[in-house]
C-alpha cells in the first residue's frame, strides 16, 4: 500500500497520465477528421 502512495505522489504518475491521454485522443482524432471528411463545408457558394 505504501508503494502505490508513493507512486501517486510521484512525477511519473503525471508523465504516465499524460502519455495514457495522448494514446487515447490519437484515435479520437482520427475518428473526427474521418467524420469531416464526408462533412459537406459550403459557405455563401465557397467549399472547403
């Protein structure tokens, strides 16, 4: 138990939450611009 308090108090704790949320997002953010890609964007007669 003493180990795993330590561990959270630690800076690696936040270097492995950063590195979890990274991993998390890349496939979100595939997910999205998938999902914009089919996304018609016409404005007052300009696509994009």
């Amino acid at each position: 138990m003493n180990r795993i308090v330590t561990y959270l108090e630690s800076k690696e704790v936040v270097f492995h939450g950063a590195l979890l949320l990274i991993a998390l997002y890349v496939p979100h953010a595939g997910h999205l611009f998938k999902q914009l890609e089919h996304l018609d964007m016409t404005f007052f007669g300009f696509s994009f």
